[in-house]
C-alpha cells in the first residue's frame, strides 16, 4: 500500500481535540495555518512555561492511523483529530522514521520530521488510561512512545486526505527519533 494522508485537523485555540478540515495549509517555517500551535516559536504551553524561545520543533503533529485503529481495539473511543494530531497518516512507519526525514504531503508541502510525540496527562484526561496505552517497551525494556511524530515544515502547501506521502531519507547515519 502506498503511504497517504487519512486526514486533516487544526484547531485555533489550545484544546486537546482537533476539527477535522476539507484542507489544511501548511506555511514554511510556521507550521498550519490557523492552528493554536502554529509559529517560529514554541506555543504548547509547558514548553513556553520553560522557555518562550525556544525553536517550535512541534510545528505539525502526524499520528499513523494504524495507533487509532489499536486504540479503538482497546475499547477507546478515538478518531482522527481526537488525540490532537493535525496529520493522520495511512501505511506509514512514522515512528520508524529517522530525524531529518522529509515527508513531502501531496503535490507541494514538505515536513520535517523533528522527533517523537511525548505522551502527556492530557492524553488521560481525554479518556482515562489512554496515556498508558500510547506507551510501551521494546525487548530490552526501553520505553516505546506510540502517540505519533512532530515536524516542522519546509515547504508550504495545502494537505488534504487522500494525499500521497513520498518519503525522503537523511544521507548519512539514521537517527534515531527521541521526544521533542
């Protein structure tokens, strides 16, 4: 199957859920347009609690659809947007990806990937014990997180569901995701 976009969400305000979109527009070096976690700098709260300076590294938030099909195994009640990604993807090892990858998202946009999502208290809030479910471990105990990938975008454009997802590999070494 070839990597897609499932689905496209933002939200102006900092909630927790995204709206679902026809369409989203991604602006280079500011992240969605429209979207409450959208600039140069960091806007997730606790982050600009630390400092306010700080690069945005979390400029687009990609979740693979393949997590929320789990999840509703689980007995969650998840969907696209619902855990507050802007991007669900389809056939896309996106925590496999190393940092530095480029995700070109339909005919224009380019992302790229920064790091892994650190699953948060909010995920709990949102359904009790889904914080938990978005962690694991891999064979030699170390902590697997699940809840999808942060980006910032290279190239602007409009995103919309049904969009290919080309993928383009740093040169050099892989490195490895950790949490931004």
């Amino acid at each position: 199957m070839e990597p897609r976009v499932l689905s496209v969400a933002l939200s102006p305000t900092h909630r927790f859920s995204k709206e679902l979109q026809a369409e989203i527009r991604l602006i280079a070096g500011l992240g969605v347009e429209g979207d409450a976690h959208m600039g140069e700098t960091v806007k997730h709260r606790s982050r600009v609690a630390q400092d306010p300076t700080q690069p945005n590294l979390r400029q687009v938030h990609l979740v693979h659809a393949e997590l929320l099909d789990d999840l509703q195994a689980d007995g969650f009640a998840v969907g696209p947007g619902t855990i507050g990604e802007n991007i669900t993807t389809r056939d896309i090892d996106l925590l496999g990806l190393p940092r530095g990858a480029l995700l070109h998202l339909g005919p224009d946009a380019v992302v790229e990937v920064t790091g892994l999502r650190n699953p948060c208290i909010q995920l709990d809030h949102y359904q009790k014990g889904l914080t938990a479910a978005t962690l694991g471990r891999d064979d030699e105990g170390n902590l697997v997180r699940k809840a999808g990938i942060m980006s910032i975008v290279r190239t602007g454009g409009v995103v919309r569901p049904a969009d290919r997802i080309r993928v383009v590999f740093p040169t050099g070494r892989h490195r490895v995701l950790e949490r931004v």
